[in-house]
C-alpha cells in the first residue's frame, strides 16, 4: 500500500504540481484501486476529477467518464491534453463518422479517458464497440442525476448500470456535490454497487457565513451590503433582464459591476467572465449559467436576490465563495413575496399533460421531424425561437421539455461551444501528390499540419482567427480554403457550433403512442414541492443555525451551531447554550400550546426550572423574531406559522 500511496502522490506531482491530496481524496482513491464500488460525497470545489484521474492514470487501459455537462467534458479533456495526457470526448451533435473514429482511438489507441454524454451509452455503435475497450474505471460525475428523489433526475443516466454487463471487471465511482441520504441510496441501487460504500467530506464550510436577510427593498439592501463586504462577489438572479438591470443600478452607485446570462453570446460571455477573474469586475449579476468552471477562490461573497428552488442549487451556489479557505459571505435576500412567487413556480413546472403532449407535437413539427424518425439523432434548439413560432409561454415550453426528458423521450442538451474540426481523409503520400498538382493549397495545408497536431487520426479542433493570423490572410479566405479542401475530399470540416441541442432518445411518436406517465409526474412534482419546502424553511427559520439546517438536510447528525450565521449571532446575545435555549423554547411552546399566557404566567410556571431573566430575554427575542405573538389583553401565543 505504502507502494501504491507513493505512486498516487508521484502522478500528483507530475500532472498537478500538488504535493499533498486534498482531505479525503486519497482514501476515495484506494477505495477505487482496491476495485470497490465508490459514491464519493465532495462538496463543490472539493477536487472530484483528481479521485478518477489519478486512479485511471495508475493502471492500465481507459476510465470512461460520465457526465451531462458538455462544457466540462471540454474543459476537461483540454486541461488534460495539456498535461499531455490523452482524452476524448463523445456527446451529442457530433456526426456518425466523429464517433466512429474517436471510438476506434479508445479501443486501438493509448487514449486514457473517453468522457461520454449518458444517452450516447444506449447507442448501437456505442454498445457495440465498448466491450472491446480496456476499460479500468467508470466514473460517474453529477451521480444524483440517477435518482427520482434527486434535483436533477435524468432517465439516461440509468442506462449506465448497463455497461456494467458489458465490463463487469470495471469498478464504479459515484461522485456528486449534492446528495441526501435518501438519494446516496438510490445511486448506489440504480448503479449496482456490489455492497454499500459511501466516502463522504462534511457538508459543513466552517469559513462560509450563512445569512437571511428579510428586505422589502432589495436593491438597496445589495448596495448596503458591498459597501461593507469588500471583494470579488456574485449575485445570482432568476431571470435574464433582472441581471443587467441590478448590475446598472451597482454601477450607477460606484460599484464596478457586469451582467451575464446565457442569451448572450459566448465571446462576450467568456469576456465578461475572464474579466471577472482577473478582478477588472468587482461583482457579476448572474443566473445560474454563471457556474461551470469558476474556480475563483478568493470570492468573497455571493448573494441570492431570488430563492433558489431547492437547496442542493443553493448550497452549490452559494459554496462558491471562500474556496481560499478565508472567511466569506452567503447572503440570502428575502422577503414574504418570495414565498407566493415560489409556490407559482410548482404550477409553472408541471403543465398538465395535454400542454405537454402538444408541446411534444409542436416540437416534432419545429425541428420537421416524420413519425417513426429522429431516434438519437442530435437538432440544433433555440428555445426562444421555438417559444415564439409557436405563441408558447416560455416558462410552461421549458418546464414541458424538462418533462419530456425526464420521462425518456428526449434530451436537452446544455449549450453548446463546439470549435470548428478538421480530420485529412486521405494519407500523407495522397496528400503530398495532392499538393504537388495544386500548388495553391500548398502553403495552407502546411500551415495547417504546422498549427495542429493528429489531422491524420483523429477530428482536431481549430482556430479559423488563429490560422488568419498565422497566414496574414482574412478569415473569409480560410473558409474558402476549408470548404474547398472538403470538396476536393481532403478534409472533412465541420464548422464551430454554438446552439443547444435535442436529442430524440426515442423516435417521434404519434398522440395515441405518447404516454406520460402520471404516478410519476405526480411523483416529481411531489419531490419539487418538497424541496421548495425546505428553501423556504431554511430563509424562513429564526430559531435554527443556517449551517445546521443545510447539514442536517445533507444527512449530517451530531451538528452544532456554527455560531457565525445571523441566527447564531442573534441567539450569542442571550448568553445561553443550545442545550438550554431548545429546552426552554420546548417548554414556552408547550405552555402556549395549552392556552395563551403572560409573560408573569410563563415565568412562574418555570422558574423551578430556569433562571427568570433568562426567560424574559428569551420571550423577547421570540416576539422580536414573531415566534410569538402578543395579544390586546397582554397575552402571548406561539406563532402558527412557525
């Protein structure tokens, strides 16, 4: 062990520049080397992808990677092509040939990672070739995707337990930011672990403070707030024009301040985020597309102005301020508004079935696709568009795909930001009489096999701007060049892709052959409740610590108060311990429960017990915080609502 210890640390070196893992990756590691099946519990930021590659890169033959997230599965094989390792990358929208050729590199070639989209593992041609892989590892990033009880169901993702027929050598890691023990349970089921094994790290962020905030003015509130908080930070809101609208009003009162939203384009996207980085912007107004790799870990704060749906978002959200370890801010802005524009919500995602079944018709119309066609086939989606094509609310279109996808049908894929590629089709003696009989080609081709390396093996991405540069030409002159060389049959080039996808994970059907199943649609939308429930108990309680609420939620027993939180402040005034403000607030409610007192009444009847002027402060603080309520005759009730 001692052996195999070192020679983790020495990849984590060579590859990372790390000297030490992480707590708790190295023991997910071994577990993983030792062939267990691993759910893996990080916290967001916690260093996940290090508990796959490292093992993968010790043994022999290819970890096959998991994940929904297109924009990781390029992020991540880029880093990992930059360290010089090899990896690959399978999703939806790539051709036929794409696939077959990246396929035939994972099973001939020395690639180390094939990270997959979940629907491509039920294809033909998927299926077909894995088993002829060396496959060492499966890991499955965002693992609550597998549950029901999850945030975030994904039916595809239950297609993964059946590569463990085709590899049943290969071990399995889990690994997921968020997960209740309910849902733990349900992944390790739905994946086939041979026994349970569960490797977690607390949920608990000793250096995060917690904050609610009840505010009838927001904005106001907000500016308050960094004027006092200095740092980088992030304000997430619900919907797009909140955000430019938030970010002028910072500006406007001395804040450098920008906006950023998934409706705008990526180059100025990856600007504005680039400049958010390199601190040239203080603060991003933001919904939650601002999310996939910011590794920033000197956020300072991050505020929520809109409630989350459910508290898996918000503690991944809020968890990306104090990566650096220093004392940062998550701030919850509420107010009673929040809870009516919350409860609209659970309506707003769950159409009834006729909507859903018509925006199933229109969708199949839109993208003109026959009845009994489409199956796995990747159609460039703008929601928008389709939205106003067909008169639809945007929100009831959106919340009907969703449906749709989680009951099997289709898949939206996230956006996508796919560089243009090239792969030369003929070999190198072709290619070289080629450019001896067209002279004019002939500097281009060499600038191409000078910039970019493997043309001949695989689909390479490319830079038309950057091959502009290096030739001093215009970038309209390297399409034409591009396009003529695809004619000529000497490349294949597929140009950049930008739009978010569907894919049909079943052929279109006809009304009569449509079934949504309503036990479960009632389900998730018993699941959804459930959860806006919890959100709404967290930005509503008074008499919990923040932080206790959140790891409680997680599974976590044995907590105790974080000390930091509002709640924790506020309580600190009433110098008492846990122990003793649970047990007197248990005896004040009982006594209410019965009838409604004084305060002269309540003191009597419990002074045997507990000290008088500890229990007038802590009344106080229970009408200050409306637990209860006093009555014209001077009376007190506890409060129904809390």
């Amino acid at each position: 062990m001692d052996n195999l210890r070192e020679q983790c640390h020495k990849i984590l070196r060579k590859y990372w520049g790390y000297h030490q893992f992480r707590p708790l990756q190295y023991e997910i590691i071994e577990s993983v080397l030792q062939k267990k099946d691993t759910l893996a519990l990080l916290p967001t930021g916690g260093g996940k992808s290090i508990t796959y590659q490292v093992p993968a890169l010790v043994n022999e033959g290819l970890c096959i990677v998991v994940t929904p997230l297109i924009a990781l599965m390029k992020d991540q094989v880029e880093k990992l092509k930059q360290k010089q390792i090899k990896a690959i990358a399978i999703y939806s929208g790539m051709s036929r040939e794409e696939i077959d050729i990246a396929l035939d590199n994972c099973i001939y070639g020395d690639f180390k990672f094939l990270y997959c989209s979940p629907e491509r593992l039920g294809t033909d041609i998927f299926r077909s070739r894995v088993h002829l892989m060396k496959v060492n590892l499966i890991a499955v990033d965002e693992a609550h995707c597998i549950s029901m009880w999850g945030y975030d169901f994904r039916p595809s993702y239950l297609k993964i337990a059946q590569l463990r027929d085709l590899l049943p050598e290969a071990p399995v890691l889990a690994l997921t930011a968020t997960a209740t023990p309910q849902v733990a349970d349900d992944i390790m089921q739905s994946l086939r672990f041979k026994e349970k094994n569960i490797l977690r790290k607390s949920f608990e962020r000793k250096n995060l403070v917690y904050v609610v905030r009840e505010s009838e003015d927001k904005k106001a509130h907000l500016l308050k707030i960094f004027q006092a908080i200095k740092g980088s930070g992030i304000v997430y809101v619900r919907n797009r024009n909140r955000t430019s609208e938030i970010a002028d009003f910072l500006k406007k009162n001395g804040i450098v301040a920008d906006f950023y939203h998934a409706g705008l384009p990526i180059a100025e996207r990856d600007k504005k985020q680039e400049a958010w980085q390199r601190n040239r912007t203080r603060i991003m107004v933001a919904t939650n597309a601002f999310g996939m790799g910011i590794d920033k870990p000197d956020v300072r704060i991050v505020v929520h102005y809109d409630l989350p749906d459910c508290i898996e978002s918000y503690y991944q959200e809020a968890g990306r301020a104090g990566r650096d370890e220093n004392k940062a801010y998550a701030v919850l802005l509420y107010n009673k508004n929040d809870r009516v524009n919350i409860e609209k919500r659970i309506e707003a995602n769950f159409p009834d079935i006729k909507t859903i079944k018509n925006i199933y018709n229109a969708l199949g119309n839109y993208l003109q696709i026959p009845y009994g066609a489409g199956k796995y086939m990747a159609y460039d989606f703008n929601l928008y568009d389709f939205a106003a094509t067909y008169r639809l609310n945007l929100q009831t279109a959106f919340s009907s795909l969703k449906i749709l996808e989680q009951q099997g049908y289709i898949e939206l894929s996230d956006e996508l930001n796919i560089p243009s590629k090239i792969h030369f089709l003929v070999s190198r003696d072709d290619l070289y009489i080629f450019q001896v009989a067209n002279i004019s080609f002939d500097g281009f081709i060499k600038l191409l096999l000078r910039s970019y390396e493997g043309l001949f093996t695989t689909y390479v991405g490319i830079s038309e701007e950057t091959l502009a540069k290096r030739a001093n030409i215009s970038v309209e002159h390297v399409y034409t060049y591009l396009n003529k060389l695809k004619t000529a049959g000497i490349i294949n080039y597929i140009p950049r892709r930008t739009n978010p996808v569907v894919v049909y994970t079943e052929e279109r059907l006809e009304d009569k052959a449509l079934h949504i199943g309503y036990e479960q649609y009632m389900q998730r939308k018993k699941v959804y409740t459930e959860k806006i429930e919890a959100m709404l108990h967290y930005a509503e309680s008074t008499l919990h610590c923040r932080s206790e609420i959140l790891l409680h939620y997680f599974g976590e027993k044995n907590t105790t108060r974080c000390g930091q939180c509002d709640v924790c402040l506020s309580r600190n005034e009433l110098d008492m311990s846990k122990y003793e403000f649970d047990l007197m607030i248990e005896e004040i409610k009982k006594l209410l429960a019965q009838q409604p007192h004084t305060i002269d009444d309540i003191v009597q009847q419990l002074n045997s017990r507990f000290q008088p002027e500890k229990l007038i402060r802590l009344i106080r603080w229970l009408l200050d915080h409306g637990k209860i309520i006093r009555n014209i005759d001077e009376t007190l009730e506890w409060h129904k609502a809390s």
